[in-house]
C-alpha cells in the first residue's frame, strides 16, 4: 500500500498524472486544456467518539492511502471524490437516499477541502454477519417500480427480519434501473423501505448510453451513489465493489476493467493477508458459461474481457466473486476463484416469475462467519428451503421418457439422488439443457414483455428414468453445506 508524504506525493504526481492520463470526472472541461488538471489539496480526519482512528484506508480511487496514529490524512488529488474502506467494527452511516455514505465529493473551486468521516461504534460484534445480493431490478417503468418496492423490497424486509442481524447489509449489484434514470427515486424508496444499509454497483443500464465517453457515461450513478469502486471491511471480511462496464459509445459496452481501477485495487488487497475472506462484487460476471451454451450471444458483452489481469491480482487469495447481469444463475469454481452469478430479482425484465433459465425471480442470502462464507438463493414468495423445482416424465420436450430437475443454485459440490417408494434409486445425471417451464412462458412464438426474451440453456439441469412407473418418486437434494432439501412426485 502505498503512504505517500505530502511531500513525496507533490514530487510524483505530476510525472504520474501526465504518464496515466487521467482527469478528473468533474473537469470534463480541463481536458481541452493544454496544461495539467487542477489539483486539490485534502486534509482531513477518521474519528469516533472524539479519537482520531488509526491505519484506516483511504483512497482517491488512483492511490490508497492509511491515516495515521491520530486518524489524519493529507494528500493532493485530481479526482472527483475521497473515500474510506469502512472499518470493521463500526456501524455505516446512510445517504438520504438509503445507500452507505462512504464517500465525500471534492469541491474544486477551493484550494483545499476539509473532510471528516465520524464513525459510530457498532453495537454488536459483527464478526458473523450476512449480507444479501440484489442483481438486476432494471425498472423501467412505473409499474415495474411498484412491483419492486411492493413485491421484491418486501420480501427483502421479511428475509431480514427473520435473519435479526444487526449487522446485516445488502448490495445492488448493477442494472438497477433500466435505462430511466428518473426511476433511481423509486428504486431507492425500495431500498429505503428495507432498513437495511445497501452498497451499489455500476451496471450496463445505469450508465448514460448517449454520452460522449466512458468516463461521462456514468454520471446519472456518480450522482446517485459516489465512487464505482471501493471497498470496506465488516468482521474478519473485506469487501471489493469493481465497476467493470465500459462504455465505448454508439450505445456499445463492454466488460472490462481499466488500468487505474485494477492498480487501485492491487493497493487496496496489499495490506488484506491472503488467508483473509476477500468478497468481490461486480456486475458483469468475469466469466459466464451462457455464450458457451447458447451461441450468438457477445462474449464481451457477458464477460470480463481482461479478467486474466483481475485473476492475476487475486492470486494466492480464496476469493468469491458475485455478480448479475445475465439474468440466470451459476456457480462455477477456478482454481483460487468462486464465482457466484445471481439471478434476477426481476426475473427475465419482469416478463414472468422466473429468470430465462427457469431460476425464479429471487436474491442471494449470505453469511459471513467469522470469515468463513456460505449462501443460499432466496426465491421471491418462497421460503429458503424451495431450492428446487421437479417436473413429471415427459415435460421436457427433448428428454420425453426422463423426469427433469431444475436445481438453480446447484455447484460441483452438490448432491443429487431419487427414490422410489423411499428407496434410494440413483442419482440423477447433469445435462446441459433448457428449463421446462422456460421453454412453455417464453417460447418464440409466445407474446412476451420483452421481446428478446427465450429459454436458455443452463447446467443445472438434471434428468433420470425410474425403474418403477408406478411409484412415488422422492428428489432428494443436499447442497454443499449438507443442507437438504426435497420434492415429490406422485
């Protein structure tokens, strides 16, 4: 991590500034000029209960810095905004609008800018804590807003108070409006009427898709909720929010993730130990099977295309990167990496109940203890233990003599069996395939809300033929925490 001196900062960055390119985002003007942005100078203090906090980071979004024995902090800066990694053990402060107020934005018509991040003491240890993932509301209209604060949002409360966490948070994980911006009021009375602090991620549909560049794209969410990117720490966790859609214009995006944002977050894990939890969260998934599975569908549009550099930062760390963005869920293993895509909590655009892979509409619920992480997908309307959904013989058009299974949050460590008549038969086989009730609502030639919607084939597919026609068959399923769940079928 670098702890520059104001000094040393004042030698650098000019050499540094000229070799990056970089200007700030609220001096989109500077950049026809021929001389270097203006800098600002940025003093200020970390405290609680009157004692400046030691050793907390803070960051411009370029370079990470840590306050000192007295919580003080001094540098020069070409950005827009200054944030902190909130420190576990403290409670987070709120934005009108719902969201963690992390951050504060720099006033470049003064020479210097005084800040002050005051934090509340917690009122309970949160080294066990839980925090739930909210991918793709993406309201577009009014009606759908309604849906999501009356429908999603409630449930989001009910799950809450069963949880009676006090330290639980929640993340919205990009696309939260849909191309509206006028909707960010209604999408934050959602999050507000939830009681639960939430953090933001950047997605494809939060983004100006007219603006002349990238950097000016995301003005409609920097105005809403600060920095793209940052981290925090809650108990023996820390946290990363990434934004890793690019805007090449012309309405075109990309999945990527750009030099100072990677070097950033190279400074910010070099003072987290590599046997610390490390949750990452961004909206497009770094990688996605569904282009695999589904031809015709733009890889870099459904994935990071850099990811090979974000792999290379996270090396030697146990990491569990969540995402949104495709509207399905899956869960896939690499090596050092568990990457969690969550389905929609609009479902496919809120043209039915499910995502387009037969996942229901729904949100992730996961748990942090003491660093060790474990989750489940809550379903809209259903309660936790709805983790799967069986369909008779024959209700797959292309496995007519098999019994199907649809277990959306499935992952390699998962089991799988039937019975019949309380005999444990066999364990059922994986097939890439599409979802039954996907391929019935949103057929081709089936009218649809959104047009572009159709079945997409998934790998949480399952399939087996009985021995016996006339039993009663048993699915039993147990996830990877021996959970167990189970349907039947008579």
């Amino acid at each position: 991590m670098l702890e520059f001196s104001r000094r040393d900062f004042i030698k650098t960055s000019s050499l540094l500034v000229t070799g990056v390119g970089i200007y700030p985002l609220t001096s989109v003007a500077e950049l026809s000029r021929e001389d270097n942005p203006t800098f600002v100078e940025v003093k200020g203090q970390v405290k609680s209960a009157g004692k400046g906090i030691p050793g907390v980071t803070i960051s411009d979004g370029k370079y990470v810095y840590r306050t000192d024995n007295k919580g003080r902090f001094e540098f020069l800066t070409d950005r827009p905004f200054v944030f902190i990694s909130y420190p576990s053990g403290y409670q987070f402060d709120l934005l009108e609008n719902g969201s963690v107020n992390f951050f504060r934005k720099l006033d470049f018509a003064q020479k210097t800018n005084q800040l002050l991040f005051d934090l509340q003491p917690a009122n309970n240890s949160d080294i066990n804590h839980h925090f739930l993932i909210i991918a793709d509301p993406q309201v577009q209209t009014g009606e759908e807003a309604d849906m999501f604060i009356n429908e999603s949002c409630r449930d989001v409360k009910q799950t809450s108070m069963g949880l009676e966490d006090p330290n639980l948070f929640g993340i919205g994980c990009g696309d939260l409006v849909f191309d509206n911006f006028d909707l960010f009021e209604k999408y934050n009375e959602g999050i507000k009427s939830t009681g639960i602090p939430f953090f933001q991620v950047l997605g494809n549909h939060d983004i100006d898709l007219t603006a002349r560049s990238n950097e000016v794209s995301q003005k409609p969410f920097l105005d809403q909720f600060g920095p793209p990117y940052y981290s925090f720490n809650r108990g023996e966790t820390h946290y990363v929010v990434l934004s890793d859609v690019f805007f090449l214009g012309n309405k075109q995006y990309y999945g990527y993730l750009d030099e100072v944002q990677l070097s950033w977050l190279k400074e910010d894990l070099a003072q987290i130990p590599k046997d610390k939890a490390l949750v990452i969260f961004l909206h497009i998934p770094s990688f996605s099977h569904v282009v695999e599975y589904n031809p015709g569908r733009d890889i870099n549009k459904e994935s990071v295309i850099n990811r090979a550099a974000l792999k290379q930062i996270l090396e030697g760390y146990e990491v569990h990167l969540i995402s949104g963005h495709v509207h399905w869920n899956e869960n896939t293993v690499n090596e050092n990496v568990f990457e969690h895509n969550t389905g929609a909590i609009s479902g496919a655009w809120w043209s039915g109940e499910i995502c387009y892979d037969g996942t229901p509409k729904g949100y992730g619920v996961y748990q942090s203890n003491g660093g060790d992480i474990s989750w489940k997908y809550k379903s809209i309307g259903k309660g936790l233990e709805f983790q799967v959904r069986t369909y008779p013989k024959g209700a797959h058009p292309d496995f007519p003599n098999s019994y199907c299974i649809n277990i959306w949050n499935w992952d390699p460590r998962w089991e799988v069996f039937w019975y019949e008549n309380e005999t444990k038969i066999g364990q059922p086989r994986r097939e890439i395939a599409e979802d039954p009730m996907a391929m019935e609502i949103y057929a081709p030639d089936k009218p649809k809300k959104q047009p572009w919607v159709s079945p997409q084939k998934n790998a949480h597919m399952f399939f087996f033929e009985p021995t016996d026609a006339s039993a009663i068959i048993k699915i039993e399923v147990i996830d990877r925490f021996g959970n167990k769940y189970s349907d039947t079928i008579d």
